[in-house]
C-alpha cells in the first residue's frame, strides 16, 4: 500500500491512480526542487565519507538542471567499503535471522514514508514519469518485505535431515543455509530504487554485508536508500554505499578478493565483462547477472486488438523503452496485422512527450548524451537498410525540450528480418513490427536471439497455452493489457531471464532467490547411545 490510502500500487495498477497520489507527489516535487544542488557524501562504516573529488548529477530534463554533488570515490575508497563490510560481518551474521528482518522490514516502512521523496527524486534524475517513478520506489520496498518473507517462511533455512541408521549411536543432520560474506550490488541507472534495493534487501537477509554501487546517472537515489537502511538502525559496516566512475571505483570492487559475491543489473557486455573479470579471483564466487532483453510480442488472428494494442503500446515506450523488459518487437499475424499496426500507430501519437514531472506527461526524455545519441544512430542506420517509420524517428527540440534528451515514440515496418536491430537490444523507444504467416513462424523469430527476459502474447485461450510451451523466457504474459512484456511485481511476476539475460535461472521477488545470497552447510553430530 501508499502509505496514508488503501491503494496498492503495482506497475499494473498505476494506470488508474487516486487523486490524492498527484497531490501528494506535486507537494514532495516541490520540496525537492526547493533542495537541489547539495553535496551528498558516500556512506564507509557507519560514516560519511569524502572523496578526494567530486562530479555533479544533471537532470536529463534539462541539463542545466544540478541535482546534487556527488563524490567521485576511487580505489581507495572501494577498499576501505568493502573492509568495512568484511568487519561487520561476523556481527550481523550472527545476529538471529528474525532480528535481521525486524530492521529490514523498518527500513521498509521507512521508503514507504518517503516513497514520494523518492519518485520526485527518480523523475527529475531518470526522467521517469510520475507513476512509473512511484512504482520503482513503493517496488523496492516490497522487494525487501519479499526476501524478508522468505527467510521467514523458510525458519531462517534451517532445516533437520534424515539420521543415519547407525547401532549404538545417535545421528543428528542439519541442513543450513548460510551467508557467503560482502557482497558487492552494481545497480542500473533504469530503476535505481528497486534494483538497489531488490538486491540490497535480499543479501542483507540472507546475513550477509554490502557495498552499494549505483549508476553514476543516478547516484541520488541509491543515497536516498541508503538513508533508510541508515535510519532503520543497521549497525555500521553492514551497508556501505559508493559512488564514483565503473571503470575506476567499480572495477577496483570487482577486483577486490574480499568481495564474496556480486549482483550486476546493466548491459549483456558490461556484465559480460563483470562475469569474466570475476572469475579471476582466488576461487570460483556467485555472481547473480540480470542482462537485458529483446522482448517479443507476438499477436494472434483470435487476439483482442485493443488488448493487445494498449498493451505493445505501453511496454514498447513506457519509461522511453529503457526498460529490460521494453516490447521492442513485435510480430503480427497478417489476417489481423493492419488493424493492430494501425491501433498502435494512433496510441502512440496520442503519448505526450515532455517534462516528465507534468501529470500528463507519458514519455520523457532519455537517461543521457549518449542514449540521446545511439536514437540518432538507430534512426539513421534502420533509414539506410530500408525500415519506414510509422511513427517518431527523430529527436525533439521544440521549445523547452531542446534543453533535454527527448526523442520521439518510433514504430518501424519493413525493416528486413535479417537486420541485426530485430536481435540487438537498443534501450530506447524503438520498436519494429513485421506481419508473419503463422504463429509457427512468429515463436521461431521470437526465441531466435540470444536473451530471453520477458515475452507476450495475445489470443485464443488455447494458443495461450501452446505460446506458454514454446516461449524461451523467465516472465511471460498473455492477454494482458497492462503491458505486453513489463510489469512484474514481486509475489507476483517473480523477474529473471533466460540464456543472456540471467546468469541464475532464478527470478527475483520469487521463491527462489533469497537463496541465491547463501551457500548450503551440512551439519551432522554424532552421538554414543
């Protein structure tokens, strides 16, 4: 729930909203803004820390926009984070597992105190709109509850075996599940609450001490969730957060022997590179990757054409297409093809592109210069290969927006099927369409790529069932209007990929993935009769 109203809010739920959340999201926008331009230190320790140098955080609505000074942390810093967690370790892994979440779950309640802090926060910072940014804040709270919950259900993962069938003696088994030690969180610029604290929560959990090392696009979030655990009561040492460049601060943290474990939330080559150079250290150590997608919509002769329009529509641009689990292709049986394609093609000039804090606001701009840039790229590359845009293919300068990175919603035909952007992930609101023979056709297109995160479908109740059987991806959704291939939520649509777009076969807000921050120890006592 929002704290203060009886509404839950899902990424599902967040198109139909109360009145009071505008209210109350304007209020907190306005002390934000009031805010702007402070320095913000690194957490080691239980202490503030300095760098030697600092960087400034600009907003991708206007990059005149100072949001706040952070600091540029270096080696150094890296060490003394992770000594600092190594020396908190024993303490907290220690403490009993029911103690551990009754500061876990404060922390929780704490975000959800201050979850419009957190969206005004995340909308000036990403450029999300509104609801998407609550949705990111009240997700990274619910993450937390989920793990802690886990652990719960499970009585800490201590479990009592079978007892040897020994004569004359007693045999005891125990099976339990332990915390390996630090473990290192490299969080994405796209949701830099929820994928902060998804982690953050479930390695705390688990018994285990952190580092947090967020995107340098969105340094003011993750200090945001660092407060909460802070001001939860966390002793000191068990959550440390960084700040500085990944090639530098994050590879210095990487290379640190005494890190236990690492969760990596970012591009396939990035953490690629993350995997690789992880593998270098003294002995072989968990390393949870959650790597992108190319997700597919695939839509059936039976489908609803509104459903499935509304649905390709909002996973396709919602939060500019930087989504891992963004629609950003989508094939199109051709009995019904021109009567979806052209449904989409009206949503999609309906969405207002602008300054993301304004309420009426769908899209805003794109994260950075660089993002700002591949737009350019793409357009220019699928004009020269023969696509035709539907819709967008350009940036957009007019006014106010030539302050920012904001590139227009682009739906693209006719671009051949051989072309490597039908299997390369882009991160931006691009989306091609094709019209195929068959769903045959259609499934062996969609699983022809090297990710598999999300997939949607729409159709007959009986082709939900065929595409269930076929689709190669973590999270899957038919018929579902709310998005074609987004919108998962912890306890519900547990979040994790197959082949390149995971490393653990195990989803997050599952019931499987608090495990993944412990190892198994056997205990086993024997005893004379």
């Amino acid at each position: 729930m929002v704290k203060g109203t009886p509404f839950k809010l899902t990424y599902a739920t967040m198109f139909n909203p109360p009145e009071e959340l505008h209210t109350r999201f304007e209020d907190a926008l306005a002390h934000v803004k009031a805010n702007l331009g402070k320095e913000y230190s690194m957490f080691i320790g239980g202490s503030e820390k300095q760098a030697a140098e600092t960087f400034e955080d600009h907003s991708p609505i206007n990059t005149n926009m100072v949001l706040g000074i952070f600091q540029k942390g270096d080696a150094r810093d890296a060490d003394a984070a992770v000594s600092a967690a190594k020396k908190a370790f024993p303490a907290w892994s220690a403490l009993p597992w029911k103690d551990r979440l009754a500061l876990l779950r404060k922390a929780a309640d704490i975000i959800d105190e201050r979850v419009f802090e957190f969206a005004a926060v995340i909308t000036l910072e990403v450029g999300k709109n509104r609801m998407e940014a609550l949705g990111d804040a009240a997700e990274a709270a619910d993450l937390i509850r989920y793990a802690c919950g886990q652990i719960e259900a499970n009585d800490g993962f201590i479990k009592k075996m079978g007892n040897d069938p020994l004569q004359g003696y007693k045999a005891t088994n125990y099976s339990v599940l332990c915390p390996y030690g630090v473990w290192l969180i490299i969080s994405p610029f796209n949701f830099p609450a929820a994928l902060t604290g998804g982690p953050a929560g479930a390695a705390l959990a688990a018994g285990n001490t952190i580092v947090i090392k967020p995107a340098s696009d969105t340094p003011w979030t993750s200090r945001l969730l660092a407060e909460c655990f802070r001001d939860a009561g966390l002793p000191a040492g068990v959550f440390n957060f960084v700040t500085g460049p990944g090639s530098t601060l994050g590879q210095a943290l990487i290379d640190n022997p005494d890190v236990d474990g690492v969760t990596f939330t970012g591009s396939f080559d990035v953490g690629m590179g993350i995997y690789r150079s992880f593998a270098n250290g003294p002995y072989v150590r968990p390393t949870i990757l959650e790597l992108g997608g190319k997700n597919p919509a695939i839509v059936s002769a039976n489908a609803d054409v509104e459903d499935a329009a509304v649905g390709i529509v909002r996973s396709a641009f919602g939060l500019q297409g930087q989504k891992c689990s963004a629609c950003s292709r989508v094939y199109i049986e051709k009995s019904i093809y021109q009567k979806v394609l052209t449904r989409i093609i009206e949503l999609t000039n309906k969405l207002e592109v602008g300054d993301p804090t304004e309420r009426s606001v769908y899209l805003g701009p794109v994260v950075n210069k660089s993002s700002y840039q591949d737009y350019q790229d793409f357009v220019k590359e699928i004009r020269t290969a023969g696509g035709r845009f539907l819709t967008g293919g350009s940036v957009l300068t007019d006014g106010d927006l030539e302050k920012g990175y904001y590139c227009a919603p682009t739906i693209v035909v006719d671009l051949p099927l051989e072309h490597r952007l039908w299997t390369q992930e882009m991160f931006l609101p691009i989306t091609t369409i094709t019209p195929v023979d068959n769903l045959e056709e259609a499934m062996a297109h969609a699983v022809n790529v090297n990710y598999g995160l999300t997939a949607g479908f729409y159709g007959s109740l009986e082709e939900v069932k065929w595409f269930f059987e076929h689709t190669q991806a973590g999270v899957n959704y038919a018929n579902r209007p709310q998005g074609a291939t987004t919108g998962a939520w912890p306890g519900f649509q547990p979040f994790g990929g197959w082949k390149g777009s995971g490393s653990s076969g195990k989803n997050a807000g599952g019931l499987y993935y608090v495990q993944l921050y412990m190892h198994e120890q056997i205990q086993t006592l024997i005893q004379k009769e």
